[in-house]
C-alpha cells in the first residue's frame, strides 16, 4: 500500500511538470486532487484495510496529499510569474503612446456667471436665498402689486399648472421672474420679530418660466438674480451704489454705468441699469447696437405696498430691489448671439466653456 501511494505522488508529479497554463493546470487538479483522485480512493477505502495498517496508511495518504497540495501552489505562483515577465519582455511597452483621454465635466456658462455674481454680493454682505418655481397668482402678481388686469397677466405670459376648469382666482403658475420670492423672505424674516423686523439682504437665484415666442433672444425659461435690500434708512444713492460697484466688480473696475427711469409695478421709482460697452469701450460696435450702453438690469425702490405685503411697515422700511438675467450677461460676455443655446443641450455649445 505505501508503495502504491509513493507510485501516485510519482505519477502526479511527473504530469505536474509538463504543465506550462492554467487551464491544464487546473485539469491536473481535478485529476489528481480532485474527488474521484487515486490518492482520494485511497482515502475512500480506508475501510478496507487491517486495523493495524490503517495508522500508517492514513499518514503516508496524508502527506501524499499535502505534498501535491504544496505543488500545486508552487506551480501556480510560477505560472503567473512567468506570465508576468512574458508581459514585460515581449509585448512592449510604448511609452509615447497618448494617455487614455479622461472626459471632464465643466460649470454650464450660466452656472458660471452665476457663480461670479453669487461671490461679488457676498462680498457686499448678501446671502442666497432660495425660493419657490411654482407660484400663485398673488406671489407672483397680487402682492407685488400688479394692477388687475395688468397685461403680465394674461395667459399668453404665464404657464398656469392648473387646466382652465382647474383655476380659481387665486391660480398657480410657474414664477414668470424671481421677484415673488421677495414676499417669501420679508415674510420669512419679519416673522421671526414682528414689531421688529430685521433688515434684509439677500440675492434671490432662480429658473423662471414664460410663455413667450421662442426667438433668438427670448427662451420660455430663462434665469433670474434677484436682489433685495430693506432696512432703516435705505435710499436710492445705496441703490445706486451698490449696482455700480456690482458693474465695476463683476465687468471691471473702469466701466461706468448709468440708470435710465422705467417702471415696474413693485418698485417706486424704478430705474434700468446700463453698463458702458465692455467690447467697443463705448465706441459703438454691433453688440450695443452702436449706443455704447449695455442694459444689464431692471431695479427700483421696493413699491410702499410690497413691504406691507411683505410684513414691514413703510413708514419705518425702505428698500431696494434689482433683478438681472444672468444668460443675457453670459451672451454679451461670450458674444452668443442666440439665447436657445443655453438650454439645447448641444454639447459642442457647451464644450466651448
Ligand atoms: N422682476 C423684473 C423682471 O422680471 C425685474 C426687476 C426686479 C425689476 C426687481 C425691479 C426690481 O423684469
């Protein structure tokens, strides 16, 4: 019996060192290790055996098996060894091979914009308050007093959420411009101290939506930054400064600005800002339509009655507000000349930026 097993190592060995892959490998395993294996019949018919020659015979098996258990690693690791070094020395390596390309993501041009606009009024102290995308008609319209039939109105401007059975007098709708969020927050803050309610300041980002003419300047939906600004003794000089200082910081710290008189429901007075023409200098060229002045944004001294309706008392609070839209400024800076590319996802738009 103990030469028997000696004949098995034997065997086995001697096939072990023909094997050159894995696969055979594996094949010798199953031949020799495996369950239907010499040494495991030799396992399987211990039984068998006299008394006496069970001890011995099992101990010999014994190592039989762990001594092929042993090739068996040995053989495997000098396997992959060699499959290693057959990698280096014959299939080369071409060090001026290009890299593989990792695509990048980038900020969207609007988000960049955005961004600047967040940093230069953060540096004035603003902070970013967040508001609603759906709205009803008194946010977006009632409490900053449009007049009742104020042409804003009417269905052609405004995407209502509701079907025309659906909507009562107080209808919602999707923002049409970030000036309701205004309401929101005095609300929010005068809450907090209604006998005292703390000044304001923030800056009110956003999507909005109008159902307009698509055109190469006008997108159904299109972002906003609004400002807000209410406190003791806020006047239209700190409106003023405030926006030109904003121009400077955002357009450089050179460019002049000027305010024209326009009206808005909400604000009293109401102003539009123009900046001087960052590409011609004030020249006159193609984008400034040979005016020198770029309008940037509509602004105003928050209207008596938007305060009230906001929880702050007019006789003790004024205050300023400014809204912008950030893709007309992205256009002028990056000369796009049609606003419908900034929400076609078109990656070749895109990648430019
Ligand atoms: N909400 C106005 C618009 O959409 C912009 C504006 C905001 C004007 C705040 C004055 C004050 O055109």
């Amino acid at each position: 019996m103990l030469d028997k097993l000696e004949q098995i190592k034997q065997d086995a060995l001697r096939a072990l060192a023909d094997i050159q892959d894995e696969t055979s490998l594996d094949q010798w395993r199953v031949a020799h290790l495996g369950r239907s294996s010499a040494i495991m019949d030799v396992f399987k018919n211990m039984g068998a055996l006299a008394k006496e020659e069970r001890g011995p015979v099992g101990r010999a098996a014994n190592q039989v098996k762990q001594a092929l258990e042993a090739e068996l690693t040995q053989k495997t690791v000098a396997l992959a060894e060699a499959a290693l070094t057959r990698s280096l020395t014959q299939d080369k390596l071409d060090v001026t091979l290009p890299g593989r390309h990792i695509p990048r993501g980038r900020l969207h041009p609007v988000t960049q914009t955005l961004r600047e606009i967040y940093r230069v009024f953060a540096d004035m102290g603003f902070q970013v308050y967040l508001s609603r995308e759906v709205e009803t008609d008194e946010f977006n319209f009632q409490y900053l007093n449009f007049p009742p039939h104020h042409p804003a109105r009417e269905m052609q401007d405004s995407f209502y959420v509701e079907s025309s059975q659906e909507r009562g007098d107080n209808p919602m709708l999707m923002r049409t411009h970030t000036s309701p969020g205004q309401i929101h927050a005095m609300r929010q803050y005068a809450a907090e101290s209604p006998e005292n309610p703390p000044p304001v300041r923030i800056i009110l980002p956003g999507m909005c939506y109008r159902y307009e003419q698509v055109s190469t300047r006008y997108e159904s939906q299109f972002t906003q930054v609004e400002g807000l600004a209410v406190g003791e003794d806020i006047t239209f000089s700190d409106l003023k400064g405030t926006l030109s200082d904003f121009a400077r910081r955002m357009f450089g710290k050179n460019v002049r600005s000027r305010f024209r008189a326009s009206h808005f429901p909400f604000t009293e007075p109401s102003a539009e800002m123009d900046i001087e023409c960052f590409l011609c200098g004030g020249e006159g060229c193609g984008v400034c339509k040979h005016s020198g002045w770029l309008e940037i944004l509509g602004c105003g001294m928050v209207h008596p009655n938007v305060l009230t309706n906001g929880g702050y008392d007019p006789e003790r609070y004024t205050g300023f507000a400014f809204g912008m839209g950030p893709e007309r400024i992205t256009m002028l800076r990056h000369h796009i000349e049609d606003i419908r590319y900034f929400w076609a996802n078109d990656m070749r738009f895109l990648e430019q930026f």
